[in-house]
C-alpha cells in the first residue's frame, strides 16, 4: 500500500503536509524564508532548523540526534544558497510511531524505524512550502529480515525479528543521501538494500516513462509521491482553468 | 622575519590566513596535490594512532582517557544499585534477557562537551544538541550490539534451604537489585572525531569496570558490598565493536555543473575538516559483521567508497584487538 498523504492540512505554516505509512505518522510544517537570529545567521546561506517532537512527552537527546541527522539530509537538497542571512523552520510532529515510543523496539531500531517517514514529510512539506530544492528526495526502510530476505516498507511484525533495519533516502539522480542502517549484516547485503531502496526512492517520483523502466513488481513502485504532488499543482491551478 | 614589512605587499597570504579566510579552497588546494594530503599532514585514508590509558580515575569504578591527536576524552563508569523493589514497571515476563538491559536503562552515557574542550562549545552551558545527540549515539550502539551481559548487572537472592524441604526441591532464586552502569564522558578537548575517541574511552572504561561484590542480606533486608577488593569482579563482555568516522569533502555546488564536483574521504576527521564537511559517515564493526552504519549529508559515498570506508574500518577493529589485549 502507497503511502498516505494529505498536502497542507494546516492553514498557518507556509507549508505542511502529513504522511502515513504502515508503522508512523508525521505531520510536518515548514516555514520560510523567515527573519534569522543573530546567534544563528549564515553570512552566505540559509540557516535550516529542524525540530522534531515525539509522539509522547518531551524531546530529548534522542530527538536531538533526529534533528542532526534531518538537519544533514535536508542540508542536502534545500538550495541554501537563495536565502543568505535567512532562517527555513522545520517542524515535525511524530504522531504515531511503531510500539509507541520505542520501547518495544528497542536496539535502536525504533529510530531507524521512524526516519524515512521524517525525510518524506519534510520533504513533501518543503515543496508545499515553495522551498527551493536542488531535486526532489525520498526515504524508505528495508528489513532484513532471519532468512536474509529483504523487505521493503516493512510492518511492525517484520520489524521485531528483522537481522537488520536500513533507513535510506535517495535524491533524484541517484544519490544516496542517508544511510542509517542498524543490525547484524555484511557488505554484501547491504550493497543488496541500497541498491532496492534505490529503485524504491526513485520509483516515487520517477515519471510516467521512467516509471515503466522501474517497476518490477515491487510493492513501491507506484510513483505516490509524484502523484501527491502533481494533484496539489491541479488544484492550486484549477481556478485558472475555471476562468 | 624581520624584513617582510619592508619587502612589498605580495598577492600571496601566510598558510593560516588562508586555511582562516577560505577554508574550503585551502583543504582543497591540499588535496589537489599529485600526493593528495590534508592540512595535518595525514593522507587521506591515514587514521589517528590512538593512545589509551585505563584505570587512572581512583573513585570510579572503572575509567580511561583516550587521546586521538589533539581530541582527548576521559570516561568514568561508575555503578549503582537499583533495587527491583523500586523498579516502577518491572519488566513482564515475556521481556528476553537481551533486552532486559535497555529496558531497565541499566546503561546510562552522559557525553559533556561543555568543559573548554572546543571554542565551539562555551564552559559550563547545558548540553548542545551535539553533546545529547553524541550521548543518544553511544547508548543506542551500547545496545545495539549487546555488548553486556544481563547476569552481570543482576543481584539475585537464592533462598537457603529450609526444613520442610524436599532433597530434590530447587530453592527459590529471585533477582533481588540491578546494577545501573552511569558512564560519563568528559571531551577534555575537542580536534574533530569526538564519537570515535568517545566510544573507544567507553569500551576501555567498561573493560577495565570492577563491581564489588554485592548481595542481598535477608536479616537487614539491604543489598550489601563486600570491602574487598579482591571480591570485585570485571563484566564479561561479548566482543568489542569499533567505530571509524569519516568526512567527505566535496566542491559540489548548487551553482556549478555537477560533473565539475570532485570529492574526497577524509579518515578521522580533525575539527577543521568536520567544519567544512557536509557529509559524513560512521561505521561500527564487531567482528566481521557491520552493526551500524550512520550516513548522511550528501550524495558522494555510494558503493564503492563505502567499500573502502568499511576495509579501514576493520584494520581499525584490528589494531584495537590488538590494543585491547595490552590494556
């Protein structure tokens, strides 16, 4: 099943999103270019603040490292560059995530658990937001699981008994953004993991064409993020139409 | 030195004013170099010897002060009895073994950055999102790779045989307390790579931790330790993983054709590098198995780099095999 998504469910931000998928909810909201404090401002660059909540209680050092690893990837594509000495918030709600809190998964696989559906919502959310990116992004989890098969876009069960749990997020062309992977397992497989998250990331938002060249079967290959986005564009356009 | 304010203002700048006014072209002036080297002098792929000392802190129960070039970093383990009494959730039956570790959060690693180690982080401020996520990383690969056993942290209490007992009843065994392990880190000073020394102070420290000897005392209903150090015992602990940071510097911008970009991995990074590194990645071995493998910031390490990335890593695990035997 594709991935749910509702584009700007909140009327404030400059753009939001929510996105759902088998183990989390996140809803995201982006605001900028906005006013930048001293302490933080960049002489040549946009200054990108992520914040990620959880889904209960308070951030902690668990969050803060969420937000490292977002700050990063994100870093990656949003063009900086366009807004020097300007501020980009970030703002994540973890709604739901997989054995609420992590304490059933634990290991650190709870938080591997959660990142792809991070990357995506902010992603979804910066694009709403009318943010620059260099090129479009996306994240999924593969599992492996105890015979060493993979699983793209696990469930909960796959996740308890899984040998190992890989977050990977792709921009367009190709390039592999982040790379959290958590586990038991050699080179060998996870050269195997990248290269299907690969095909996963890409298949979300190739185009129709490319689409075909993508599909292999897989339970992604549905470009749902493009979809997503493409519907947005109609409706922000279709007053033009009416007129 | 004495005739450069006479001779003529030249267009060339001393090496410090350069690597301070553009950092990036001056890593990259290095790099271009037929011999490609960093601004330290390493090669690329040339990792910090580290330089380990264990049990030099009298009042814990184990330490080490690991130094990596110029970033030095002290850990303290010290324990702590939890008695289950006091366990609010006691974990149900149906929790393994394995997880009974983090369930319980019977590790507990605080990394401080704010002691003067870096300009970056000022003296005596609450921990930066660097310092909380540096602690988050060094707890969740303690538990990812189960490097503890549970037997080792747990006080139990076999009840003495009584008279009404049969000679093939087996007498009771209840785990009575907990021993909560807090491992502090202190970055006494800070040249870039705190994870990698922090880890290595870490798994030093836990080596050289001695519990004392403790047990349930059902007269006093109290845990009590043995004085004795010859009672105390060390934790057995499953192999050691490592970690190898690296940092990738690149000439990629969004201003420039892409093909023009050129990048480079940078072993060990030192404070300069991680500054103007965008991208970074951190391998965890244990043995020849891979347990973590953090990456993010940017598109340049794909297959082939990771490859190389993870064939350092393990000469690290290596020579830290071979360290870890000597301590």
């Amino acid at each position: 099943m594709p991935p749910q998504i509702t584009t700007s469910p909140l009327s404030r931000p400059d753009g939001s999103a929510t996105y759902t998928d088998a183990l989390s909810t996140v809803l995201a909201a982006v605001n900028g270019p906005l006013e930048v404090s001293r302490r933080d401002e960049l002489p040549s660059e946009a200054t990108l603040e992520i914040h990620v909540r959880p889904a209960a209680g308070v951030g902690g050092p668990r969050e803060r490292w969420l937000e490292a690893v977002l700050h990063a990837v994100l870093r990656s594509v949003v063009l900086v560059h366009l807004h020097p000495r300007a501020l980009v918030q970030v703002s994540l709600q973890v709604v739901r995530e997989p054995a609420g809190g992590g304490v059933g998964l634990g290991k650190g696989r709870g938080e591997v658990a959660v990142l792809p559906a991070l990357v995506n919502a902010a992603v979804l959310a910066l694009v709403g937001g009318g943010v620059g990116l260099e090129g479009m992004l996306s994240a999924v989890l593969v599992a492996v699981g105890g015979k060493g098969e993979l699983v793209v876009a696990p469930g909960v069960e796959v996740l308890e008994g899984c040998e190992s749990l890989h977050a990977v997020a792709c921009a367009a062309g190709g390039g592999l953004v982040m790379d959290e992977s958590t586990g038991r397992f050699d080179l060998g497989v996870w050269g195997e993991v990248v290269e299907r998250a690969r095909e996963a990331c890409l298949a979300a938002f190739a185009s129709k064409g490319e689409d075909e060249a993508m599909a292999n079967g897989d339970v992604e290959a549905e470009p749902w993020m493009r979809q997503v986005l493409e519907e947005k564009v109609r409706d922000a356009n279709a007053w033009r139409e009416s007129t | 030195m004495a005739d450069t304010a006479t001779s003529a203002p030249g267009l060339s700048f001393p090496r410090a004013t350069f690597a301070k006014l553009t950092p990036a072209p001056f890593l990259q002036a290095h790099l271009k170099q037929p011999q490609p080297i960093r601004p330290s002098g390493r090669k690329p792929d040339e990792l910090r010897e580290p330089v380990i000392n264990t049990g030099s802190l009298s009042h814990s129960n184990g330490s080490a002060v690991v130094r990596l070039g110029d970033t030095s970093v002290v850990c303290g383990v010290r324990g702590e009895i939890l008695l289950a009494s006091e366990v609010p959730h006691p974990p149900n039956e149906d929790v393994s073994e394995e997880d009974l570790v983090e369930n319980l959060g019977l590790l507990v690693p605080n990394v401080e950055l704010s002691t003067g180690c870096s300009p970056a982080y000022l003296p005596g401020n609450p921990p930066s999102n660097s310092a909380q996520s540096l602690s988050w990383r060094i707890g969740s690969l303690l538990h990812a790779s189960s490097l503890l056993r549970p037997d080792d942290l747990t006080i139990s209490y076999t009840e003495p045989k009584s008279a009404d007992m049969g000679p093939d009843e087996e007498p009771n065994t209840t785990v009575k307390a907990y021993w909560t392990l807090y491992i502090d880190i202190l970055c006494i000073s800070l040249d870039g790579n705190c994870f990698d020394a922090a880890w290595m102070a870490v798994m030093a420290a836990l080596k050289d931790t001695k519990l004392p000897k403790a047990w349930w005392d059902a007269d006093r209903e109290s845990i009590l330790c043995s004085p004795h150090a010859n009672d105390a015992r060390g934790l057995t602990l499953n192999s050691l993983p490592s970690t190898t940071t690296f940092a990738v510097f690149s000439t990629a911008s969004p201003l420039k054709q892409r093909s023009e970009a050129e990048s480079w991995v940078l072993a060990d990074p030192d404070a300069f590098e991680e500054e103007i590194c965008l991208e970074s990645v951190t391998v965890a071995l244990q043995g020849d198995k891979i347990v973590r493998i953090e990456k993010h910031g940017g598109p340049r390490v794909g297959k082939e780099a990771m490859d190389a990335c993870v064939a350092l890593a393990s000469k690290r695990w290596e020579q830290l095999q071979k360290l870890g035997g000597s301590v």
